[in-house]
C-alpha cells in the first residue's frame, strides 16, 4: 500500500513508519493522522511483525496538529470529524494494538507529537530532541497529556508543562519519565531497532495481556469528552484569536479570566 504522507517498511520483524511532512515539521493533518492509524492497522495484521517503530524525516517527530488546517475549519462539527474521525482512533490503535510500539524521536515532538510520544510503549529520543504540549499558548488543550500524562509522567510534571507550554530538552524528558534512552542522532535508529528486538524475547502473548493492564485506564469516551472540551475552546474568542495569532506570527491577546 503506497501512502501520501508516511513511509512504511517492514524488516525483520520490524515495522518502521515514518512521519513524512518534512516541510511543515511532520504536522498531522487530516490525511496524515489516518496514514499513521493504517500503517499501523498493517503492522497489527501482519503476523511477521514483532514490534513497531515510529519515527520523523527531518528535523523533527512531529511538530502537532496541522495549525493551518485546524484554523481552516469553519464549523464545529468540522473540527469535531478532525479529532474525532481522524485523531482518536490513532491515538486508540497505539494503546490498543497488541505489539510494543517504540518511538524513536528525532526532533521536535510538540502538542500532538509529543502526545503520540506518550503514549508509545517504549520513547527512545536523540539528545537534540524536544518535547512541549505548548496548545494552551494558542488557546486550545492538549486533550490525551490532559487525560492520560499523569498517568505516564506524574501530575506535577504534565501539569508545569501544559500550564507553561514550555519545551523540555531529551535528558530532562528522560528525567520525567517520558523517555526510556536517550542517544547521539547517528545513534537514534539503531538504538530503536535493538531496543525492539529486546523486545522480541518476550512472549507476544505476555506483550498483549500487559499492554492491556498497562492502558486499562484509556477510555475512549473519556477520549471523546476531553475532545469535546478542546472544540468549545477552539470555537471560543480566544480559541479563534490564539489560531489567528499563531498564523499571523504574532502574540495572542487574550481576555481576562472570567
């Protein structure tokens, strides 16, 4: 199967799906949130495949959800298929698919990057890798760090980094828990690939159940809710000026708390 925005390559038991936007830092659109879920689809179904590993071209892992493209939609039922139709069901198919998925992070992982970084079973990053959920600077939430960070790098960490937006560098994401190695960029991808054949020593039967232990808190209505709650944001005064803002390359000028 040949994809627009992904690159998809099986090796050794090893699925490697690459981000390919390299020209707007891997930004998830519409078209490249549903490549993810289907090259993941692919590996889940492959029985030759023992682990996945997702990775960014260029300098970055993925820079977030497409801001043009959220900015364009008009309606909220619009911006609702975005993150409903497109969004949740890749976010589900990482927590949910049977086979350890490895993010190998090469650049920067902001907003929804950083998210799909979280929630992979096991992050190994290069050193000049970044990670921020920095939504709340353009009026919006970073709806699964808000649900399910706690959870994976402790309330105080993802709340200073959702109520600063401000990013964290490769060694103090290693510090907080959400990253298990980090290494030199000549290093990234084979550090990935060993870490993932580490894995195949397990049983996948072992992988499967613990998987489901692991991510027994995941709730897609949950999921829903907190999606909910972004698009009554992104549909507010402030929702819109912070989108506009960032287009205009500008600071947003926000209302005062009410």
């Amino acid at each position: 199967m040949a994809f627009e925005y992904t690159l998809y390559n099986k090796e050794n038991s090893i699925s490697w799906i690459m981000l390919n936007r390299p020209e707007v830092l891997n930004a998830l659109n519409r078209k490249l949130w549903r490549e993810i879920y289907e090259c993941l689809d692919q590996a889940e179904k492959d029985a030759e495949v023992r682990a996945i590993i997702l990775s960014g071209s260029g300098r970055a892992f993925s820079s977030g959800d497409d801001i043009q493209e959220v900015s364009s939609l008009k309606s909220a039922e619009e911006v609702r298929a975005f993150f409903i139709d497109f969004a949740a069901p890749t976010i589900a198919k990482i927590l949910t698919l049977p086979k350890p998925v490895i993010a190998a992070v090469n650049g920067i992982a902001y907003g929804g990057g950083c998210e799909i970084a979280m929630l992979c079973d096991l992050v190994v990053a290069s050193s000049n890798a970044t990670f921020a959920v920095p939504e709340a600077l353009i009026g919006a939430i970073p709806p699964v760090a808000a649900l399910l960070g706690g959870d994976i790098v402790g309330r105080l960490n993802v709340s200073m980094m959702m109520l600063t937006g401000e990013p964290i560098t490769a060694d103090e994401a290693k510090l907080k828990g959400l990253v298990n190695e980090v290494v030199t960029s000549d290093e990234l991808m084979k550090a990935a690939e060993k870490l993932a054949i580490r894995t195949m020593r397990t049983a996948p039967s072992s992988i499967k159940a613990m998987k489901k232990l692991l991510n027994h808190r995941f709730d897609s209505k949950e999921l829903e809710k907190a999606v909910n709650e972004l698009i009554t944001i992104l549909q507010s005064n402030e929702g819109r000026e912070g989108h506009q803002a960032f287009v205009e390359k500008r600071l947003p000028k926000w209302a005062k708390f009410q």
